[in-house]
C-alpha cells in the first residue's frame, strides 16, 4: 500500500475511454492526441467510494445540532430524529425526487474527484420502497456518466411495523425481497448491518447466505458500535468487503485476512459522531487489504469528499499519504469488484483520472479543506461542471 509508483514527467494516452500508454514524455508513441498540459500538476486514478448511502430524502441538521449540544441517540430519536426519519422521508419520496436529490450530491462528489460510487438502498425497509431504491439506483447507473455499483441493504435497520417481530422482516427479506432483486438483476452486492439491536451474526448470515443463492455478492457492515462477530463471519462467507470495523477482535482481522475480505475503513463517520477509529495500522500491518470511503449519508457523515476522508485517515488513524491514496483507489475498486477495470492507471483500465493542482501528491492529504482539482476525466471524456 505505500508504494505509488510515481512517474516524473509523465504522460498518459487514452483512447475510446482506455488507458493505451502510461510511461515517460519522451516515450509517447507519436499520434495526433488532443493534448492536456499537466505541468506541475499530479495525475491519478479518480477516486471508488465504495460505501455510501446517497440515495435518501430529506436531511437531519436539527439532529447534529442536537448531538453538538450534548444530546444522546436515544433523545434524538425520542424527538424523531435517527435513521427512521430518513426512513419515513424516503418512503414519501418518490423515485423521480430521489434521483434528483442523488444526482446533485454525484455531481458535486465528481468534483471532488470521484469517479465511480457504490450506492445502497436501505431507507425503504419494506419490499415496495425497497424496490423502488433499487429501481432508482439501476436509472442513475444509466443515465450518469459515473460508475455506479449497487448494493442492497434491506438488512439496515428493523422497520417500525416488525419492531416487536424482527424475524419476520428477515423472512421477508430472504423469502420475498431477495429473490426479486436477484431475478430482476436490481444489484451487485447484498449487505447487511450486523449489530446488537439490528441484525444479529445468524441472521446477517441467512440474508447474505440467500443473497449468495441469487448472485448477490456479500458485504457487511461489521463491528461498529461492538465487537459483534460481523467480521469473523465475513470471512466465513468469503465476503467482498467488511466495512466499518471500528470494535474489530483480533480474531476478525484473522478471518479477514485468511479469507481476503477488503477492509472499508470510513473515518468521516468516527469524525462526524466523534466516536472511535478503526484500526488502521493493525489492519494494515496485519495483511488485511484496506479502503477508505465515505459512508456519505444524512446521519453519519454528511459529506462525500474523499480527499478530506484521506487527510482524517492520516491524521487520526495514522495512515501514511501513500496508504491513504491506495485505499481510496485500487484497494477501493477490490471491494467493488472493480479492480481489474478501474483504481489504478494501467494499460487496459477505464481512462478515470483526475488532474490535481497540486506541486505532489504528498499536498493532496497535507493541503486540507481545499478543492484541489483541476480536471476530471471519466472513460476518457474531459467533464465539465
Ligand atoms: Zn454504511
């Protein structure tokens, strides 16, 4: 992870949206390009956030202004704030308002560099609302130029109406949703949150063992607010990726590692609820390969910038400048699945790149709060904003 490859006086070709040549100036194969000047700038892969939670209605600033004066999740929630207010706003929403409240954060998070994003559903929680997240995701997945994976998370919260019966919202999540989605090719991945008072470790391990039956492959989120047992069982499962992972046992870190379960490390969210930070060294020094993303969401973490993700990664989980930039983009594109297409700038991957203004990379992560892109280009194409 600390090893960049850095090209001085670099060039980079893309043609029909692919990476054809990558390598010193003096050896660009001669061809009538159309020419970006990149002097003094910084040429990388864009950014994979492999984890948010974009698509929803609605917003909760009272909330952070509650939490800011001291209030506890328990009283925001008695006054109607949480993840149920989200809930009951997406609901109310239809798909047409959803994706126009998705496409403006896509839009701003293109200028902030990235290039492809996972997104998941999980403000529905029932099979109609559910669906119609998933529906909304596959629209975007065609209509913006961004990558988009899809995950989907019924598994995020117990819903109102099965409060006092949470294993029939799991029935109904594995006999009914699940094959839907899976028939209707509506995701990629199917997640769950496994947490005490959420889904527990046998039941994250029925819904994503389903998910598997129909194609979908399995992530989690996993060891948040308790050591819970959500990563040990992502290594049973071969999972794609274990995100959060703040209360991680050393016997999750084994599993992972055994298994190759990418680690989705999101420090914007320890940041925002000031609570704990994964660790990232021990992951790291352990051999569990390791990804930053966002978790952009209105609850959590509000904010969909990756470079202020990475400089939070460096300063409060003591990732190198190097790490943090590898997380973000090849190690980001493994927990989607993507890295044989994107994260990196290799012949035969998607030209996704951004041009930095910055003297190197180091200024990237050390240069914070600021927007230092110059350019993005997505499947080759210059995007403007
Ligand atoms: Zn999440």
């Amino acid at each position: 992870m600390s090893d960049l490859a850095i090209i001085e006086n670099a060039a980079l070709v893309i043609e029909n949206g692919i990476i054809t040549f990558f390598g010193k100036m003096q050896d660009i194969p001669s061809n009538n390009y159309t020419e970006i000047d990149c002097s003094d700038k910084v040429v990388m892969p864009g950014f994979v956030d492999s984890h948010t939670h974009l698509l929803f209605a609605g917003s909760r600033e009272e909330e952070f202004a509650m939490r800011s004066r001291g209030f506890t999740y328990q009283q925001i929630a008695e006054q109607g704030g949480g993840i149920l207010s989200t809930v009951y706003k997406t609901r109310a929403a239809s798909k047409r308002e959803l994706k126009k409240n998705a496409r403006r954060y896509i839009n701003k998070m293109m200028q902030y560099g990235t290039t492809t994003v996972e997104i998941k559903s999980g403000y529905g929680l029932s099979f109609d609302d559910e669906i119609k997240m998933l529906e909304a995701i596959k629209e975007l997945q065609k209509e913006e130029i961004i990558t988009i994976s899809s995950t989907f998370l019924g598994a995020h919260a117990i819903p109102p109406e099965y409060k006092n019966s949470p294993n029939q919202y799991v029935n109904l999540i594995c006999d009914k949703i699940i094959p839907y989605v899976g028939e209707h090719k509506l995701a990629e991945f199917c997640d769950v949150f496994c947490e005490k008072g959420y889904f527990s470790v046998s039941d994250s391990e029925k819904i994503l063992s389903t998910g598997i039956s129909y194609g979908l492959k399995p992530k989690i989120h996993a060891e948040e607010l308790t050591s819970y047992g959500g990563a040990i069982l992502a290594g049973k499962l071969k999972a794609v990726s274990a995100d959060h992972l703040e209360n991680i046992s050393d016997e999750g870190i084994e599993s992972m590692k055994a298994n190759g379960v990418v680690g989705v490390l999101l420090p914007g969210v320890s940041f925002f609820l000031n609570h704990n930070y994964a660790p990232a060294r021990k992951l790291i020094d352990s051999g569990v390969p390791v990804a930053i993303a966002t978790d952009f969401n209105p609850g959590s973490c509000m904010s969909y910038s990756m470079p202020l993700m990475l400089t939070i990664a460096c300063t409060q989980m003591r990732m190198s400048p190097e790490e943090a930039i590898t997380a973000a983009t090849i190690n980001a594109a493994a927990a989607l699945n993507l890295s044989n297409e994107i994260g990196s700038i290799d012949i035969g991957k998607k030209g996704d790149v951004i041009i930095l203004d910055i003297p190197n990379y180091k200024f990237l992560t050390y240069h914070f709060g600021e927007n230092h892109i110059y350019k993005v280009i997505k499947n080759g194409t210059y995007l403007e904003f």
